[in-house]
C-alpha cells in the first residue's frame, strides 16, 4: 500500500513537469487475471496493491495545439521497487535507462554482454515521433511489485 502511494505521487510530479503543446497523463492501473480462459483480463484503478501485483502504466500524449509537434521523445518512468516486465513495451521498440540520462536499445547489457536484471531499469523511451494537431499517441509498459 505504501509503495503503490509513492508510486502515484511520483506519477503525478511526472505528470506536472512537462508543458503544453503536449498534453501528457499518466495512470498506474492494476492487472486483474481473468476469471476464465474466455474472458479477457482487467485493468483496474486501485490504491491497493501487493507484493506480486502487475501494474500497467499507460502514457497519452496529446497534441494540444494547432500544428504539428515534431521529435516529440515520449518516455514512461519506472519507480524504484518495481521490476519491468521484459517484452511489455507498446508498440515495440522503446530503449531502456538505469539512470534515466543514457537510453539503450532493449535488452540493456552488462559490461560482459549479459542482460541486466529488469529491476535495475528506471525507465523507458521511445523513438521521436511527429504528432499532428490533436493526434494522440498511447504508450503503455507493465511492471510487477516484487514478492
């Protein structure tokens, strides 16, 4: 529980700290398992959450403006505590960040060659995009609370 607040007041300082034209709003929202092979899963806002939990974050980003925003760089953090859930980009080919200054494509590497643990990754990027007046891109990545 204590995490899950510091993870949503940290993703609402993150949310502040960028400007119009772009128009950003971040959720955490929990992964419900589906209740049958029929069903599909849920994602659920919550304040409660668990070692074990995954949790989807979710980046809009909206051109608010009346003309094109060019090389927009869209981004989402990953909180300390949380272990990205390797493969779960959307769309593919974000970069990953231990330190959120140096981007690397994905799987980020040791000095040997050997992946890194997803726990040590802080955040992820994707390629610069252009966005049309009022076009929205969603970005979305999952990580787990570990147990």
């Amino acid at each position: 529980m204590k995490l899950l607040r510091s993870i949503l007041l940290f993703l609402a300082f993150w949310n502040l700290s960028y400007a119009e034209p772009v128009a950003i709003k971040l959720a955490a929202l929990k992964v419900v398992a589906a209740a049958s092979p029929e069903s599909a899963e849920k994602l659920m806002e919550t304040e409660d959450a668990a070692p074990g939990d995954v949790i989807e974050y979710q980046a809009v980003y909206t051109n608010t403006s009346s003309s094109i925003v060019r090389n927009l760089v869209p981004e989402i953090p990953i909180p300390a505590g949380l272990v990205l859930l390797t493969g779960s980009d959307s769309p593919k080919a974000a970069s990953g960040s231990v330190d959120r200054n140096t981007f690397s494509p994905l799987p980020l590497l040791d000095a040997e060659g050997r992946p890194l643990a997803p726990g040590l990754i802080r955040a992820l990027r994707w390629p610069a995009m252009d966005l049309a007046a009022g076009q929205t891109v969603t970005l979305r990545v999952r990580a787990t609370i570990p147990r």
